[in-house]
C-alpha cells in the first residue's frame, strides 16, 4: 500500500522503515521514508530512534526505499 493511501487511511502521520536483521548488532541500514503529514519534530524522533540500530537515511520516495531495502536486505556475503 503507497504511504500517502496508508497515512490517509489510518489518518495519522505515516514513516516507513524497512527492518534488517542486522538491527541486533547496530549495524543495520535503515532507509526511511516519510509521509507528506509527518513535520520536523517527527523527523527528529525518527532519525533518533534509528540511529540506536545503525546507519539511517531518509529517502524521497518508495521507490527508492525498495530499491535500497533490496540491496541491504540480501545480508552477509558468502565467502568460499
């Protein structure tokens, strides 16, 4: 479901993060994402939150938030 019809739906300020397991240790990539509802001090508390669990950065839109949860979801290389 697109950010903007979920924040509608629900009627509240939307951010989409996408989990990675690698949360555990800190030192997970988080790409975010944020509803046109969300203002500053959301941000602020995202960015905050975030950070406990590794690298953050706010994206422009969901595509490119699938595009990098695609690429830091793939885990540890395999190495033979």
């Amino acid at each position: 479901m697109p950010i903007a019809a979920l924040q509608k739906a629900a009627g509240v300020r939307v951010v989409w993060a996408m989990p990675n397991a690698a949360a555990e240790t800190g030192r997970s990539y988080r790409p975010w994402l944020a509803g046109r509802a969300v203002i500053a001090a959301d941000r602020a508390i995202v960015r905050a939150l975030l950070a406990r669990v590794g690298t953050k950065d706010e994206v422009r839109d969901e595509g490119e938030i699938d595009y990098l949860t695609a690429l830091s979801g793939w885990g540890r290389p395999i190495r033979r």
